[in-house]
C-alpha cells in the first residue's frame, strides 16, 4: 500500500521535528522525530513495506516494532484525514 498527503496539507520541519498543518480545518500536529522521518515517505511513491524497512534501519528497532508504529501513525494520519491511498 502507498500513501500521499491529501492536497489540504503542509508540514515544515524546525529542528528535526515537524509541524503538520490541516489547511481545511486550521488544525494542526506536532510530529516527533520518527513520524518527521516518515513523512516525506508518504508520497506516493513507497510501499508500506518500504517505509517500515526503512524504519527498522534508521532508528534500529524491531521489525515488529516498526511495522506496529508505522501502522498506527498511518491510522492516526488516516483518521485525521490527512493522508489517503495513492
């Protein structure tokens, strides 16, 4: 499966965090490390599997461990509608 942001959606990235802003509803997130990480991922272009692999190899944690984070800031993205199915 490959994401993208939906078109109501900006982010930028201060110190090595992310602000992720829901240009529709003013809203907007602040983004640890990880999910700054794996934002730019989320274009469109990288399978799940892609960004989970590529999780595992920069922050050095389990592959159960990543594809369970992975998984669930993509739910929370998902359900805040501000990423969708590419």
């Amino acid at each position: 499966m490959k994401y993208r942001p939906c078109e109501h959606v900006d982010w930028k990235t201060f110190d090595g965090e992310s602000v992720l802003l829901n240009l529709a509803t003013g809203y907007y997130f602040r983004l640890n490390q990880v999910a700054t990480f794996i934002l730019p991922l989320l274009d469109g272009q990288h399978h799940l599997g892609e960004i989970i692999d590529r999780v595992v190899a920069r922050f050095r944690v389990s592959q159960r461990q990543a594809q369970r984070d992975v998984q669930d800031f993509i739910g929370q993205l998902l359900a805040e509608k501000l990423i969708r199915k590419a």
